[in-house]
C-alpha cells in the first residue's frame, strides 16, 4: 500500500500513481476479477483488482449458496453499520446452500432513485468484496467500474472506499465525473452523479450523503485511473474532468471484455468483426506527451512485455487474460478447465462481436459450444433481461424516466421507444457472465447459460501452461511477467 499522503482541499490525496506497481491485473467480467484473485496478485506486490460489476447479485447469491468458508459474514461483520449487515444476512444468507433447483431471490434493478435496501446493498457489496480482497496484507488492491453502468457507481465507489481501496480504474465511456465524487466521499461530503440519459432534456442526478447511513469515518481518495484508447481522449480527461485524474490505462482493441470502437464509420470483417486501422493504432509516445503515468493493455501478457512497455515510456502493463485463467480466478471450474484444454489444443476461437453487447460497444467472445454464443442455445434461453445492469435510461414522453435493454424482449424494448434495429444481435450478458462465475439462475427448469469473455492474447495463457501444467496461479503469471 502507498502510505504517502498530501493533504488538498480538506481531501487526503495518495501520493502519486507512479508509486504504483509495474502490474496491474485487469478487472474481468462478473466475479472473474473476485476479491481472491486481487487479493492474490496484491499479496505480491502488483495491484490486485476486484470488478466492480454487479456486485450486489454476487454478493446475495453466494449468500444464498451458504456462503461456503464464511468469508462474506466475516467481512459483513467488519461492515461499518452493523445494523445494515445484519438486514442483508436476514433477507438472503441461506445456512447449507439453497436446493440446487431452487432459483435465487434477486435483488431489485437499480433506477435513478434507489430505494434504501438498495442503497444499502451496493454498499455492502462493495465494502465486502475490497475488504477481502485486502485482508491480512499491505498491498494496493483498485476496483473497475464501467462508465456504462452508471445507477450503481456512486454507491459502489463509497462502499470501496469505505474499505480502503486505493485505486478507482474506469473505462467503456468518459468517466469526467469519477474524480469530483472521489473528492466530495473522501471530505465526507454529499456527493452526485449525473446520468446519461436518452433523449433528456433535464439533468437526472443519483445522490448520496454519508451522513444518511450514521457517523462519517475519515477516508482516503483513491487514485483514479481512465482506461482510454486514444491520447486525444485521455488529455480531454486530463483537462476537462471534475478533478484529478492520476493516470492512465491504454487500452488495445485485442483486450478483452469491451472494446472501444473503431474510429471513424463502423466496418465489418466478412465475419462481421469490427475493423480497426491506422487510427486505431496505439502509439505510447504520445501518452509519454501527456506527462501521466499509464499502463499498456491488450496484448501485454507475455514475456518481455513488461519491460517492452517500459522501453516505450510505460509505467508498466495491466494483464486480464493471463490472469483470467488462473487458480484464484472467479471463473467456474468447468469452464476454466474446458478453456485451458481448448487452449492446449489451439482450437479456441475468440471472436469480437460487433453487436452481442447491448452498450454497443464491441464485445470479446470466447466461441465456447454449449455458451450462450451458440445461436441455438439463445433461441433456447429466449430473450429475458431480469437484472438489468446493461440498461439504458431514457425519458418517457410525459418527462419520467425510464429504462430498457436492446436485449430484452423486442416487443417490450419497441413499446419503451426503442430503435427495433437496435435490437438485432443482442445477447444478454448480464446473466449470462453471471453463470460464468457459477451464479447462474435456475428459470424454468434450465440453468442459465454461459458465456466467456477474454482477449485475443492467448499465448500468455499458453506460456503460463508450459512443461504440462494443468493449471497455474497467479504468482505464476506475475514471476513470469516480471522474468
């Protein structure tokens, strides 16, 4: 952990982003990048990241499957308000695990005006999941969060906070508010967070006050890092965001997860991937220009990259697929042992989908039979949006807000005021990456389907799985990384 501080503003800020480590491990998908993994890599002096992506339904669900191990209730414990901890165990902890045909309680969609047991919710989540993840050690544990996924943000930034985290990484988006709201929590002030929303014409504006939830402990400002794609967008964050923004992580479009698009119109592969060309092309010297320190991603996964990026004026490299895959990773275990086979035998396919993701960005998918990638198999599951975390908010024609998915049911998506073309490709991610972390709900008889998302840089797994490993660590992948 970074012990320097400077006082700023009533704000304690950490002393400087180029005190961070060399590596950082990329925040992956729902529960891939989970407290053990970060807490892994953080043991070993790089920083660990926890994804900060529904964190509530990970959270309730591994309740309700007993909580095996009991770390969850050991973290709950350390809640700050013990009375809110207390509601989330009486409402969803289940001792011994719920029947395995039983399908999970699921907590309600975030909306613009959560209600308190969401509001309290999120938090907890949030705390839980960065509590555990920097338990019993001093390293520097961050948490990702998507621009996209905007009702549950300030939420989760407070509970993480409330924990210690020490750094914020965000991307899929401009994420200029994140540095203000850091500001404001750290000072113990009322904090707020302006939502996009489609076709509006007032500000909509989530709120939080510390002070609703009791006394307000002193906290720190974690480090905030813009994951960008472009230096022209990471000077506009530079210069135009609502406060400091302490570095950068630079994004190729051979990461996984969500990819930014392509400059200019949108063009197709004839196996309709997104074509990436010249401007697309990340150049590290003009990041050097910016004068902040930023980490190379995308591609940086295997030997000698690190100190490559280094060469080339980086800080260091953030590293998701390498790590995706490892023991402490959240994946189920089925899934990860299928994956590493498949890479072994050099039969796996990664394809970016131009339009599975219903943020619109491109999407990394892992063509996995039995996945929810099978067009088959989504015929099957049908088109059900019962989570709602990729939803975007929009005004109704009376002035209300309201919100819809591009992959829910065409007819209710349409009857909202959505473009039906919109609709066409659409995949449900949300529960779908759910059931990649053995969260999936049980609807009708049927499990949730999977789907698999990492990057295009599967030779950092294959060198991870040299001289016949089955499987490997993530101490593994960082002694190899720093070799």
């Amino acid at each position: 952990m970074i012990h320097k501080m400077t006082k700023n503003s009533s704000v304690l800020y950490t002393a400087d982003a180029a005190e961070l480590p060399p590596i950082i491990q990329g925040g992956m998908g729902v529960g891939i990048s989970g407290w053990r993994l970060a807490r892994a890599v953080s043991e070993r002096g790089q920083l660990g990241v926890v994804s900060g992506t529904t964190l509530d339904v990970l959270l309730t669900r591994q309740l309700q499957l007993g909580d095996i191990g009991g770390h969850l209730r050991r973290a709950l414990k350390a809640f700050p308000y013990p009375e809110i901890a207390a509601r989330i165990l009486d409402r969803y902890f289940i001792a011994g695990g719920k029947a395995a045909d039983a399908p999970f309680k699921t907590p309600p969609m975030i909306s613009h005006e959560p209600g308190r047991s969401t509001r309290e919710l999120v938090i907890a989540s949030s705390f839980v999941a960065i509590h555990l993840a920097k338990e019993d050690h001093s390293g520097c544990v961050g948490l990702n969060l998507l621009e996209k996924i905007q009702t549950p943000t300030l939420l989760a930034l407070y509970g993480a906070m409330l924990a210690g985290v020490d750094a914020v990484l965000m991307g899929a988006g401009i994420p200029r508010q994140i540095p203000k709201i850091l500001d404001d929590l750290a000072a113990g002030a009322a904090a707020e967070m302006r939502l996009d929303v489609v076709g509006g014409t007032a500000p909509v504006y989530i709120r939080l006050n510390p002070a609703e939830f009791g006394a307000v402990p002193a906290l720190n400002r974690p480090l905030f890092l813009a994951i960008v794609s472009s230096p022209v967008l990471a000077e506009n964050l530079r210069r135009k965001s609502s406060g400091k923004v302490d570095g950068f992580v630079v994004e190729a479009a051979i990461a996984g997860g969500h990819n930014a698009p392509p400059r200019g119109p949108m063009q197709l592969t004839p196996d309709g991937e997104p074509i990436y060309g010249e401007r697309d092309r990340i150049d590290p010297a003009k990041f050097v220009e910016i004068g902040l320190p930023f980490w190379l991603a995308g591609g940086y996964g295997r030997i000698g990259k690190l100190h490559e990026a280094q060469a080339h004026g980086a800080k260091g490299i953030q590293v998701g697929t390498a790590f995706a895959f490892c023991e402490e990773s959240g994946f189920e275990p089925q899934i990860k042992a299928s994956i590493l086979a498949s890479v072994k035998r050099g039969d796996l396919k990664i394809h970016t989908d131009a339009f599975a993701s219903p943020t619109g960005f491109p999407f990394k998918v892992a063509q996995v039979k039995g996945s929810i990638a099978d067009p088959e198999v989504y015929q099957e599951r049908g088109r059900i949006c019962d989570l709602g975390v990729l939803r975007e908010t929009y005004q109704k024609p009376d002035g209300g807000i309201g919100f819809r998915c591009s992959a829910e049911p065409e007819d209710v998506y349409v009857s909202k005021g959505g473009d039906p073309t919109m609709t066409a490709g659409r995949i449900c991610l949300c529960n779908s990456l759910c059931a990649s972390a053995g969260i999936g709900q049980f609807r009708q008889g049927m499990d949730e389907p999977q789907l698999i998302t990492i990057g295009d840089d599967l030779d950092a797994v294959r060198e991870s799985l040299l001289a016949g490993r089955e499987s490997y660590s993530a101490a593994d992948v960082i002694e190899r990384l720093l070799a």
